[in-house]
C-alpha cells in the first residue's frame, strides 16, 4: 500500500491504508491472545509514519459509518501513541488532532463525545495545556452552547483536565484560568440537565483540597450552591455533593460550622440512600468528622440515631455475598486464582528496645484493621461503616455503649446469619475504643464467640475469628484455662477449616493471639505445630503465605522455647522443603525469608543443621541485586531494574542469623564477600536497602567482630552521613550500629567520635523525636562516653537532660547497662555538666530494678558526692522536691 507522507492541512486519507488501519482495529477486539500480540507489532510498526495518527483521528472523528466501539478504540489508540510520542508528531499532525477534538466535543454518541474528552486531556497532560492557549477559553465557551451534546461533551473534558491537571491550573504558568473557570462552573449548579449539574459540581470539587484561591474567594456561594443540590433527584449529583462537603470538613470546618445540625442529618439521610455509591460517600463523612476535634460536640446529640444507621450498614449487601461466593462452604482444594494475591511490602528491621510496661506499644501498627474480606478489597459500606464505628468507639469511649449495647443484644443472637455476622463484626469494630466498658460482658460473650467460630457458614466463622482477635489481650490477662485455652483449641481447627477464607482468618487472628501470648502458649506448642505443619499440605497459594505469618510470629512469641529437637524435627522440614523449590526470582521467597529469620532467631544453636544453605543463598540474592541494579544503571534501556524487596529480606535473614547463631556464624561470614556487599549496600539510593543493611551490621558486629573491624575505617563515615532523622528508621538502625562498635572498639573509637557524636546530639534534642530513635541515640551516646569518656564528657550538659528522660522507660538489659556505666564515666570527668539537670539523674537512676552491683556502687558514689558537695540542708531541700515514690525508691536502695 502507499502511504502519502505530504501534509496539508486538509488532510485525506489514502482509501486502501484506511481499509488496513480499519482491519486492525476490528481484529483487535478479538479475544484470541495471539491476535492480540500480532496488532501490537502491526501498531507499533505504523507508528513510523507520520501521518498513522491522521487515521486514527479520522476514524474517531468523521468515520460515521463505522460502529461506535471501533471509532472509540481508534481514539485510545490515539490516545496511547500521544502519551508515548506526542513530541516526536511532525509539525501540523498535532494541530490537526487539536482542531479535529475541539470541533467533535459534541459528538451525538456519549462513546464518542468521552473518548473525544480522554483524548483532549491527554494531550492537555502532556505539558500542552501552555501549547494549546485557547483549549480552555474554546471550552468554557462550549458550555453556553444552546446544544445539550455539546455543553455534555465540553464539560466531560473540562471535568478530566480538572481531575488530571488540576496543580498547573491553579498557577502564574496559565495566568490563573480557574479566577474565570470557577464562577462559571458554579452558575451551572442549576442547569436543568442532571449530567451537566455533575459535571459542575464534580469540577469544583477538584480544587477544595488545595485550599485553591480561586474557590476560597468564592467559598460561600459554593456552599450556599451545594446545599440548593441536596435533594437532587440524580444519584451523581448527591455523591458528588457528599464527596464537596466531606473535603470541605477537612478544609474549611468554619464555614461549615454554623450549618452542621442540618449538615450532620443531612448526611444521615443520605448514609442510608438507596444508591450505595452515595451512602458511601456520605458514610465517608462521619470518617473524616471523627478526626476533628470537634467531632464528640457536634455528633453527641445525634448518636442514638447515627449509631444505627451505621450498624446497618455493615450487614453484607445481597451482591457482597455473591462476589464473595458466601454460598459456597468447601472451597479448600480449589487453587487460588493468581490475580487474588496481593502484592505483600516487607517491613524491613528496626532495632527497638524493650519497655517495662510492655503491654500495647504506642507506635504499633496495628495489622487489624477491617480487612476481612479481601478479595473484593474495593472500599464498601460494610467497610465504610465498620471504619467509622471503629474511629467513633475511639472518640467517644465507653459513652458510646447505650447506644450500641441494645442493638447488639439484638444482632448477636440473630436466626439470620447475615444479620448476626454483622452484630459480630460490630463487637469487633468497638473493641479498641470501648475495651473497658466491655470487660464486665466479655466473660459472657467470648464462650458465645467461640462457640460461634463453629456456625456453618464460614462467613460467620471468618468474622469471629477478626473479632475475637480484637479482644485477644484481654482473653490473655484472664487465668488460661478459661478463655485461651478453649480459643486456642477452636481456632487451631479454624486454621483447618475446609473454606479458604475461613483459613485466612484464622491464621491472621492466631498471629495476634500467639502476640498478645507469648510464652503463655509454651505448654501448648507441640499441638500448635502439628496444626501448623499439617496446614502446610492443606493450604493453597494466598493462605501458604499468610501461614508463613503465623509460623514466623509463634517463634517471635515463644523464642528459645522452640529450640527442642522434637519441635524442630516437625517445623523444620516443611519450611526446608519450600525453600529448595522456590525459585531466585520467586516472591513467595519474602514471607519465607522473614519466616525463616524468625525461627533462625529463636532456635538459635538448634538452626545450626540449616544455617550454611540459607546464609549463601541470602548471600547471593544481595549480590545478584546489586549486580542487576548496577546494569541498568549502566543501560537503562537493555536491562530493567532489580526488585530491591529480594536484597532488603536477603540482609534481614542474615541479620536474624547473625542474632540467632552469634559466633557460629564466624565460619560462614569468613567465607563470604557479604562485608563488601554491606558496604554496597549501605550506600544503596533505596532507604529501606540502608536501613537493612545496618542492621545486619550490628548483628555481625556483636557476632564476629573479628571480620567487621578492618572495614570500620569504610564504614564509619557512611554510619556518620546516615544519622539523618529525615529517614527515621535508617537513622535508628545506624545509630544502634555505632553503639555496639563502640562497645567492641573501645578506645580506638576516639578518631570517629568527632563524626558522630554532634548528629547523635543534635537528634536527642529535637522536638517529636520518635521514641525508639531517642532510646537508641541516648544508648549510643552513652556507649560512646563507655568507651571514651574525655572526648564525650565535655558535651555532657547539651544532652544529659532527654538523655534521662529518653532512658527512663526501658527494661534493664545489657544496652541500658553500658549506656548508664558510660554516663557515670561522663559524670566523673566532668561532674559540673550535670548539676543543673541533676534531678533528671536521679529519676533516671530509680528506674533500674536490678542493677549490677559494681553500677549500683557507681550510682552510690555519685548520689552521695553531690550530697556532700552540697551540704545536707541544701539537699533536703532539693530532694523535696522529689515525686514521693522517687523519694522513697532513692532512699531505701542509695541511703540519700
């Protein structure tokens, strides 16, 4: 065929290449594959020339003869090669498409009109909003047009260019369009067309977030506005009048403020519309309200009618229980349909101390949410609802009982399963916020729970697992015959259900059962791994993973309790055998690693049999990374970059090893280049890769110090450039790393005192230091003053203060040990530099349970000099102002 390649500007098509880009399209609706793959080469191919995407705007534009599917895919086809190559088109192809979409906004078929609409913002996108000046003027002229399809069409694209280029409107680059653009979308509020009210509404709503200048000054009339679409017949125009006042609540509150009793029962009514798109924007409302500081004001006098309406939301709608094929109870031997399986993040380590009150730490992230039904993990009401009772149980504390006590009395004890699933998902969603007024129900409640973990429908089996899980601290306070041995025994067989997502949940609900437990599950340990290793030839793909979970956190909970032979001989050959099938490339390989290092971690000398294959695989995925992340730095275009998740799990399961083996991995690091690999890898662009990597550093210091010490001359100036609390977990794990080379330098820690100490100091005393990297910074300092006093000791004044604050709340152990032997060393050298602050010193001393004798006597001496120095009048003086239990605490264990 002859392509013509002249171009005018009233462009012909060549009838014969027509007739060929015609075939294309129709072959490539077809559903056959390789048909498929065959018009993309053919596409692609016809990318070269030039005027290719002249025929592809004719088809869309002025084929009228053809069906509207293949004119609109002509169009996406367009669209592709303008997001690809928009800057290669010659002169005049791009004005061509340009004129062509503004003379078609008004296309008579919708197809048409929106491909027209995605067309013009994709170009638009391109950075063509400036190459294209009268794009935004032609289409708010469009909209006065007297033609419904033109109006629909010109506002359909301006709507995309607002969702897609909403930053660069609201800028000096355009010369501020939005100061026109906005009060003209408001005067169409009240058009008569129900799509074109959307449409209007739908654009402004694009710039609230922003605070956009343009809005603001037309704030009032926006609202007023709104308000008048309240009752509109047209399910769009209510969702999008939600969605406006949801985002208004976040951003302009005041406004909203004189309006809210009408607002909130406004928003009532519509959580309960019969369009669920719309209740789910409402529902989104009492969401966003709970994280309000006025939230418990304003909804204290609606609760009794919100509380319902919310627990009725979390019923399953007919359609949940289709998609989630509710009707089906045996679904173990069906193979998991890959798409299902999400994409799972491995959190890299973080070195933490352990607390005294370790029961609930605060920055936990809770792995709970209300994620029980997964696979149509698309944000519903159900969901929606169960959030907002769950961000409400949290404001309003027990206050919120009254109003669902009754209710569940009700729902829990419900012939209809759908209806009693709902009350326990209700149990469940109130849990952390009203755990306290619970307490005197659940000795009545969790034996109806368990009971109900055996119902027939696994719906209502899967729901109880999440709740009961929910309330697993408390089960775990009480005497273990009574509620956790029971829980155990009946999640145990959940975990074997014959449903897969029963599987599921069972298996997430005992991680949190085995968390809250620990060494209370000890006694019970060879039931739970035969469970536990049996599961392993029972489960399908996505539950093998989440059992990986399970396995990995019972070792965490139970630690050298799991370093039997008999346990071992259960748990390790199921795990071994995974591990030799998965392939390098596989990601099944990260939950593995992770569950790997656990158990590496816990069984300690017992996982010596499989230490040398595990540590030289990980050794080879930190090397095959590297190499691979180096080649496509070199050619980008021949080779694609690594998945960096293989390296960052790789240098997780060494450090768990390191920590598990200690010295016996001498042998292996000896035999290993995994030194200049760390040294790679610290210096890796990707946080999480340097974060792991120090981690692995302090594991191998405390291991084989023998093999870590000729590089430290390397490694110090990275550790020194990483302290760095803009990225909070790297920053940490660095820190503790100099701690314990300080430990094992000792004084040839002088020359790299000066490189680190100042940032050490400097992250002490910032404002909203998390807690963990204060901790580990004050242990750090405190290490470093061990092994080096006269160079630390004359900074001793800048820090000792959140030094003894930060050091307080944690568990006597052996990092506590060698930071508070450097303090005193510190305070010896230079004992001016803690007067001022010297009651902080005290409280800080009191804090040890147990300490040493020979860092008792040190306290002693210190305590007693500062007496002396003082004179004992002076001192009553000062220790009266002691909190009594410090008073009391320093007297009977110091004698001051």
């Amino acid at each position: 065929m002859v392509w013509q390649t002249k171009m005018e500007y009233e462009w012909k098509p060549d009838e014969q290449g027509l007739q060929q880009i015609l075939q294309l399209l129709k072959e490539s609706q077809s559903p056959d594959t390789a048909i498929q793959r065959s018009v993309q080469q053919k596409l692609e191919q016809l990318n070269q020339y030039p005027d290719f995407n002249n025929y592809l705007i004719f088809v869309l534009t002025k084929l009228k003869s053809e069906d509207e599917p293949t004119r609109s895919l002509s169009g996406l086809i367009l669209k592709n090669n303008v997001k690809a190559h928009l800057h290669n088109f010659p002169n005049g192809v791009t004005d061509f498409i340009k004129n062509e979409c503004l003379k078609n906004i008004g296309d008579s078929s919708p197809l048409i009109r929106a491909t027209v609409g995605i067309l013009i913002t994709t170009i638009a996108s391109k950075g063509e909003l400036q190459n294209w000046p009268d794009l935004l003027p032609k289409l708010c002229a469009l909209l006065d047009s007297e033609d419904y399809n033109t109006c629909e069409g010109a506002f359909g694209a301006l709507q995309k260019i607002c969702e897609d280029s909403a930053e660069i409107l609201d800028s000096d680059i355009l010369d501020r369009p939005l100061n026109v653009m906005i009060p003209k979308f408001l005067q169409f509020f009240k058009h008569s067309s129900s799509k074109i009210r959307s449409h209007a509404v739908a654009c402004v709503n694009q710039f609230i977030i922003s605070r956009t200048q343009a809005l603001m000054l037309h704030i009032d009339s926006f609202i007023e506005n709104l308000f008048a679409l309240a009752g509109d017949e047209e399910s769009e125009v209510r969702k999008n009048v939600c969605r406006a006042l949801v985002m208004l609540l976040e951003v302009r509150m005041d406004r909203l403020l004189p309006q809210m009793h009408n607002i909130v029962e406004y928003m009532l009514q519509r959580t309960q519309d019969q369009d669920e798109n719309v209740a789910l924007e409402a529902c989104e409302f009492w969401l966003t309200l709970a994280e309000q500081p006025i939230c418990k004001d304003v909804l204290s006098g609606h609760m009794s009618l919100l509380i319902p309406v919310l627990v009725n939301g979390m019923k399953y709608s007919e359609i949940d229980i289709i998609l989630l094929k509710g009707d089906v109870e045996e679904d173990e031997a069906v193979p998991d349909n890959e798409q299902d399986i999400k994409p799972r993040f491995h959190r890299s380590r973080t070195v933490a101390q352990q607390h005294e009150e370790d029961g609930i730490g605060e920055e936990e992230e809770d792995d709970d949410d209300l994620d029980d039904d997964d696979t149509i993990s698309d944000w519903n009401l159900r969901k929606c609802s169960a959030a907002a009772l769950d961000v409400l149980a949290n404001v309003f504390r027990d206050e919120l009982l009254p109003h669902v006590l009754p209710l569940l009395k009700e729902l829990l004890f419900h012939p209809d399963w759908v209806v009693k699933e709902s009350g326990i998902l209700v149990l469940g969603a109130i849990a952390e916020g009203c755990m306290q007024g619970m307490i005197p129900f659940l000795p009545e409640l969790i034996p109806h729970l368990i009971q109900c973990l055996s119902d027939k429908k696994a719906l209502v089996r899967s729901i109880t697992c999440w709740t009961l899980s929910r309330y697993a601290h408390w089960v775990v306070s009480q005497p273990p015959d009574t509620y956790l041995k029971p829980l155990m025994t009946e999640l145990l067989k959940r975990i074997l259900d014959s449903n897969k997502r029963v599987q599921e949940a069972a298996c997430s609900a005992f991680a949190t059962l085995e968390e809250e437990a620990c060494t209370e599950l000890v006694p019970y340990l060879g039931y739970i791994l035969d469970t536990l290793v049996f599961a392993f030839n029972k489960y399908q793909h996505k539950n093998l993973l989440i059992l990986y979970d399970a396995i990995g956190t019972l070792a965490d909970s139970v630690g050298h309790h799991l370093n039997k032979q008999e346990y071992i001989q259960m748990l390790m050959p199921p795990l071994i055998q995974k591990w030799n099938m998965l392939q390098d490339e596989d990601k099944d390989l990260f939950p593995l690693l992770e569950c790997l290092s656990s158990v590496a971690t816990a069984l300690q000398s017992g996982f010596l049999p499989y230490c040398e294959p595990v540590y030289q695989r990980c050794v080879n995925l930190v090397q095959k990374t590297l190499s691979q992340a180096m080649l496509h730095g070199s050619q980008p275009d021949q080779c694609e970059a690594p998945d960096k998740d293989f390296m960052i799990v790789a240098l997780d399961l060494l450090s768990g090893l390191a920590e598990g083996l200690g010295g016996s991995i001498e042998q292996l690091v000896a035999r290993s280049n995994i030194l200049s690999l760390m040294y790679q890898c610290m210096q890796d662009k990707m946080p999480e890769v340097r974060q792991s990597s120090f981690a692995l550093l302090g594991d191998l210091t405390k291991a084989c110090f023998q093999h870590v010490k000729p590089c430290i001359a390397d490694f110090m100036p990275v550790l020194g450039t990483n302290l760095n609390p803009e990225f909070i977990s790297v920053c940490n794990n660095a820190t503790w790393a100099i701690g314990e080379i300080s430990i094992q330098m000792g004084i040839e820690m002088q020359p790299y005192v000066p490189m680190v100490l100042p940032r050490l100091v400097d992250i002490i005393n910032r404002p909203n230091t998390p807690k963990t990297l204060l901790e580990n910074t004050a242990i750090t300092i405190g290490r470093l003053g061990y092994v080096c006093p006269q160079e630390v000791a004359p900074m001793l004044q800048q820090f000792i203060r959140p030094w003894c604050t930060s050091l307080r709340n944690i568990r006597d152990n052996e990092e506590k040990d060698s930071a508070f032997r450097g303090i005193c060393s510190m305070i010896g050298v230079n004992p001016g530099g803690v007067v001022q602050d010297f009651i902080f010193f005290c409280d800080a001393v009191a804090s040890w349970i147990s300490p040493k004798d020979d860092l008792r006597d040190m306290f002693y001496k210190i305590l007693h000099g500062f007496k002396n120095q003082i004179g004992n009048e002076n001192w009553t003086r000062f220790s009266d102002q002691f909190p009594p239990p410090l008073k009391e605490r320093l007297a009977a264990y110091y004698g001051v």
